[in-house]
DNA sequence: GCCGTTTTCGGCCCGACTGTTTTCAGTCG
C-alpha cells in the first residue's frame, strides 16, 4: 500500500464524516493526516514497520492504528462500514463546484440520484428548485457547477501554465498604472500541475485594468468581471483570476493566495499563539486589531519570528519549524546552474547540430553542456553504434579545440536493455567524458526487475547519471515501481548520480523523491532531455522540481565548475 | 482525532461570497 493510496482512504473518510455531519475537527484531523502522509519522504509502510508512526505529525494513537491495518490487511474496516452507509455517488457529486456535502446529501436523499446525468436533467427541469434553501439560482450553479465537472478537474502541466501566466503578466507589467505584479497560487510554489493561474496586482485604476484583463486576446468567457475580481478563461481551457489588492496589503495577500493551505493555517496557529492574527489583509495584533504588517510577504513573517520562507517549500512539511530555528535550506538558484546534462543532437533524434546546440548553451552563460545521443537499440531514435558515436567523440573534440568559453562533453543517454545488459561495450563508455544510462523499453516489468535493471547500470563505473529513473510521462504513462530505498542507497554507494529531468512531461524524479535522495545522500543531476534549442529553457522547470525538494547548491552535480566535475566523475 | 515548556481536557485559522434568509448556513480558497 502505497502513501498517496492510504492518504486517498483517510481523504475519503473525511468526506463521508463531512456527509454525515460530524465533529469539523475530527474530519480535519484526518484530512490534515492524509496530507501529511502523502508527503512523506518515506514509504509509510516501512515506517509502520519500524513502528513510529506515531511520529508522524497529525497521527496519534488511533490513526497509526488505522495505518497498521492498511498495511497489513490491504482494508480498513472502519473505512469500509462508513463507506457502506453512502453511495459513492454521494462523494461523486461532492466534487462538483458549489455542492459541498450538505447538498450532495440533500440531493441524494431527494432523488436517489444515480449518476451525475441525472443530476443534471433534474436541474434542467427545474425539478431541485425548491428543496429546503435552494432556488432559481442555486440551480443554475448548480448547472454550471455541472459543466465545471465535465470539463475536466484535470490539472495542467506547469510547463504548460508558466508561459500563460508569464505572458500575461509581461503584458501588463509595463503599463504605467500597475505598481506591483505576482502571481500567486500553486503556480507560484512550483507545483508539477497547476489547477487555475492567479494573478495579484496593486494600481491606481483598477478598472482599466480588469477591462484590459477580460478582453485579453486569447480569452473564451469571462467568468467574473469586477472591481477587485475578474476571472477569464481561455481558449485553451485555462482559467485566469486577476485581483486586485491595497499596497499595504500586497504582502498579505500574496502570502494568502500562494498557500499552501496547510501552510496559511500553520501560520495563523503561531500567530494566535503570539497574540496576532493573520488575515489576506495583514497581520493585526490581536487586542488591538492593529495592522502589525501586511506590505511585504517577508515582514508577516518577521512578525512571527521565521525567515522569509521561499514559495516552494509552502507546504508545511516541516519548513516553518525549520525557519523558526533559522535552518531553512540555501536553495538552488538558477545562477548556480553552469550546464546541461541531457541535451540530443541531430545525431539522433535531435533537430541541431552539435555547433548550433553550443551556441544556444553558451549564450545561456552556461560552461559545458554535454551530448547525450541515444544508442543503437533504441532504433525509433536514430540511436547510435559504438562506431558512430566513437566518430561523434572525434568530432566533440574537435569542436572544443577550436573555440573557446564553453566545453561539449561527449556523452550519451545509453539504454539499459530490458535484460538489464547496457547497449554500449565498455571500452567505448570509457572514452566518454559522462554517460547517462536510461530504461526506454520494458516498463511492464516487475519492480523487482526494474530495480536491478537501475541497480546493475549504477553499478558499471562508467554510468555517471540515471536519467529519469522513473520512466513516468504525465498524462501518458505512470511512474512504473521501484524500490527506492535500495536505488537510493546504491547510488550513494557506487557515487551514481540521479537526474532530475527537466522535460516538461517528465519532471522526473520528482520533488519528493528528490527530497529523499537528498536525506540518503544521493547526488541530483539536472538535464533538460532537449531535442529542440528552446527545450534548453526547461531546465528552469528542472530547478523548481529540485528547490520543492529542498536541494541545495552542494546537492546538485550541474554546479561544480567544469574541472572539478570532471575529476569528481572520473572517480567513479 | 490530535495535541500540550501555560493544558491529559478543551481547544483546534480566517474571511469572502452567495443565496437564502430576517440572522445565517453552505461553500470556497
């Protein structure tokens, strides 16, 4: 049983205590768990093993008990009788916007409904008009709430949404009326999937700028149009909220609307504890209801004793405690970044040649960037032979004699076969300045299989990096299984790197397991798996995946200048 | 259901908006 399935239950539980009315704290208590669980760094099964649970935060007695059975039995009982006592309709029709679980059981226990079709068609007909606190326009949400459902709660990729919302925000951030500009929301933590983008803005003439804001080129529908509060959507399906904020409040609702949720409410814990309280408009010392702060994010929390904390790391996962003894990580900045791991040439199935693919990396202000073509059994790639690769070194070499400010490492993305034998001999491996090494083919295998596959390849010591070791291609292909503490402690053993790849799909591994291999001492690559010169500019979405997990300048190979990279992988 | 250098019981984050109501419940972020 995996943690985000255990966190599922616990989620679940909660919405069926929320039906049946229950004590808030208690559902709180388990959606507050389940969160927690999930971003575990470690398997929660082996840590029931271990019996320390309990050490979880937000798990005491009766939730570890409730874990244990999880993990031995594969059920919950409790889980199942509660569960027993709704149809899961219930908790299908709490998921559609505007219907929480009061109206989800209303409506149930009006209709007995059966699916969300027929939930609909009553609506239509006007047939929920009428019901204790509902009307005319409770059914029309209700209708729209529908429609929202059927459109797909489906989040979008953050390589997809931060060129939305940098866009936008470059178009507005030069007219002269704007004073402030961010967005906000967990586009601005960096999350891999992103369900709407928020924007805040402070200005001297508000409605000239929502008016500008609704009739953006790309926009479909207009959702709201107000005075502190537009919301648009646009014709790719990507809903836009733009508010507009007080400067002396700028801070506060920046910190407010970048969340996380469980993050805020930490705070306001802290804050009621030291005698304040934390509103979207600032921080208000209690007695008085003095505003204390609420202009800059950094000064709400000075008021509470903690350093500024970067957006990614909000996800009270440890971070405040962290902050209040002044030990938050230093985390990786893009200006540490002096190369690229992971680029294709046109060797493969790249679309430039190796001159062009320098330039563009020398104009990023980068050091090395290094060559890593596929190898002859991945066939639909173009992959390469050891002799055309041997070719593709002499002309790398080449290459770096003559021109200066920026070194090709001769590398490659060699395929670990799905026996576990690697495509490239290692008299040629032996020639190269770095080897990635990669699964591309059986991904159906056990993960036992696929363990040793990555294990047998780290341990060859001409393998520097495992590039994205997870094989996962989001909204295409799951992570297939592996035993990461076994990887994790073979990597560190054997001085194998592992990457973080950059690609937008991929992001893999992931923050959390990058946080892991962090805690067992792995070292994390960067690489943006580039086919196409403008791929290199992923490698920004590789670098928040390594900040939200934690890394650190020291944690990341891409930040030893060349020499010392050389000599630290020629170790191997 | 969790949690505790003020507590083993009595607390538990905060506000807006909406639609339905005559003071508030439900939903959301």
């Amino acid at each position: 049983m995996k943690n985000f399935e255990v966190a599922a239950i616990f989620n679940e539980i909660a919405d069926l205590l929320e039906i049946k009315d229950e004590n808030p704290f208690r559902i709180r208590a388990y959606r507050k768990a389940a969160q927690n669980i999930e971003s575990l760094t470690q398997d929660v099964e082996e840590i029931a093993k271990k019996g320390t649970l309990k050490e979880i935060p937000g798990i005491g007695k009766d939730l570890a008990a409730k874990i244990e059975e999880i993990v031995k039995t594969g059920k919950l009982k409790f889980y199942r009788k509660l569960k027993s006592q709704f149809p899961g309709i219930i908790l299908e029709t709490m998921s559609i916007p505007s219907i929480g679980p009061k109206t989800a059981k209303l409506l149930y226990d009006k209709f007995k409904l059966k699916s969300i079709d027929q939930l609909e068609r009553l609506a239509r007909s006007h047939k929920i008009c009428g019901l204790p606190g509902i009307k005319e326009k409770t059914e029309e949400n209700i209708l729209r709430g529908i429609e929202l459902f059927k459109k797909g709660k489906e989040r979008m990729p953050l390589g997809v949404a931060l060129p939305i919302a940098t866009e936008i925000i470059n178009r507005f951030k030069s007219l002269p009326e704007i004073k402030k500009i961010n967005y906000a929301g967990s586009l601005r933590r960096m999350k891999e999937t992103i369900r709407d983008i928020d924007i805040l803005i402070t200005s001297s003439k508000p409605k000239r700028i929502m008016d500008a804001f609704v009739s953006l080129p790309r926009v479909k529908e207009i959702l709201a149009h107000g005075e502190t509060k537009s919301s648009i959507l646009l014709k790719d399906g990507i809903q836009v909220d733009l508010r507009i904020v007080e400067p002396e409040c700028f801070g506060a609702a920046l910190l407010y609307f970048t969340g996380s949720k469980a993050h805020n409410i930490h705070l306001r814990k802290m804050a009621n504890d030291l005698g304040y309280k934390i509103s979207e408009y600032g921080i208000f010392k209690e007695r008085t209801n003095k505003r204390v702060a609420g202009k800059e994010e950094v000064d709400i929390y000075k008021v509470l004793k903690l350093g500024f904390i970067p957006p990614e790391l909000r996800e009270d996962t440890g971070e405040i405690e962290m902050a209040r003894k002044g030990k938050l990580p230093s985390l990786v900045k893009e200006d540490d970044i002096l190369g690229d791991f992971h680029v294709h040439s046109e060797w493969s199935d790249g679309a430039h040649s190796l001159e062009e693919i320098r330039e563009a990396a020398k104009k990023r202000g980068y050091k090395y960037v290094a060559i890593t073509d596929h190898t002859k059994s991945l066939v639909v790639a173009g992959g390469l032979k050891e002799s055309e690769l041997k070719k593709q070194i002499k002309e790398i070499r080449k290459i770096n004699k003559k021109s200066k400010g920026i070194t090709l490492l001769a590398g490659t993305e060699m395929d670990i076969l799905s026996d576990g034998r690697l495509d490239i001999s290692d008299n040629v491996l032996a020639e190269l300045d770095i080897v990635i090494a990669a699964i591309h083919t059986g991904f159906k295998q056990s993960k036992e299989r696929l363990t040793k596959r990555i294990i047998g390849a780290m341990r060859n010591k001409y393998v520097h990096i495992i590039a994205h070791p997870t094989g996962r291609l989001m909204g295409t292909r799951d992570a297939y299984e592996l035993d990461f503490e076994e990887i994790f402690k073979v990597a560190k053993d054997t001085n194998t790197a592992l990457e973080i790849n950059a690609f937008p799909q991929r992001l893999d591994l992931n923050d959390i397991n990058s946080k892991r291999a962090k805690e067992t001492g792995v070292t994390l690559a960067l690489g943006t798996d580039s086919h196409t010169l403008d791929q290199l500019d992923n490698l920004g979405l590789g670098i928040s995946v390594a900040r939200r997990g934690w890394l650190e300048k020291k944690d990341i190979l891409n930040t030893l200048p060349l020499q010392t990279l050389l000599k630290k992988i020629s170790k191997k």
